[in-house]
C-alpha cells in the first residue's frame, strides 16, 4: 500500500483496499458453497473439511476488519508525511 500510496496516489490505494476485501467475500462465499455441495461417496473426511474451511468467515471478517483500519490509516499517514517533508526521504516514510 505504501507504494500504491507514493506512485498513484491515496485513493488508488484505498481502492484496492476495497478490491482486496471484495475478493475476500467472494472467497468466503465460494468456500461456503463448496461446503454444502454433494461429495463424493469414497470422501470420508467431510467433517474435517467443514471444520477447516468453515473457519474462514471468522478469519474474513478479522482480516477486513484489520486491513480496512490499518491500510486506511497506512494511507493517510504516508500521505500528510509526503506533504510534511515535500516529497523527500519515502524510505523513512515508508518505516514510519
């Protein structure tokens, strides 16, 4: 984010923050539609599979939630330190 964030600028970066979420759902829901589909009669590790992947929502929602705030954040800090040393020194910027 921080060089999305340098080269295209702060809503180039938040728009992929919001792309990265998006794909996130389309994730969960595709994982949970694998879940309840029919599987094979010789699959005998259903449960475990249900108990794997049925975790993701929790990890979904954690993850956007994490990623929403510290990348929003990320963006805005990186963006009025660009302005308060004019441009100069993005590697401690991108440290900060």
């Amino acid at each position: 984010s921080d060089a999305l964030a340098e080269i295209y600028g702060p809503e180039i970066a938040k728009s992929m923050i919001w792309y990265t979420v998006i794909s996130e759902v389309i994730f969960v829901l595709l994982t949970n539609v694998a879940i309840h589909l029919p599987s094979p009669q010789d699959w005998h590790h259903q449960s475990e599979y249900n108990f794997f992947v049925g975790g993701y929502i929790k990890v979904f929602l954690a993850n956007s939630t994490a990623l929403l705030i510290s990348f929003h954040l990320n963006v805005m800090l990186l963006n009025k330190w660009r302005i308060l040393l004019k441009g100069k020194h993005y590697y401690l910027r991108s440290l900060g």
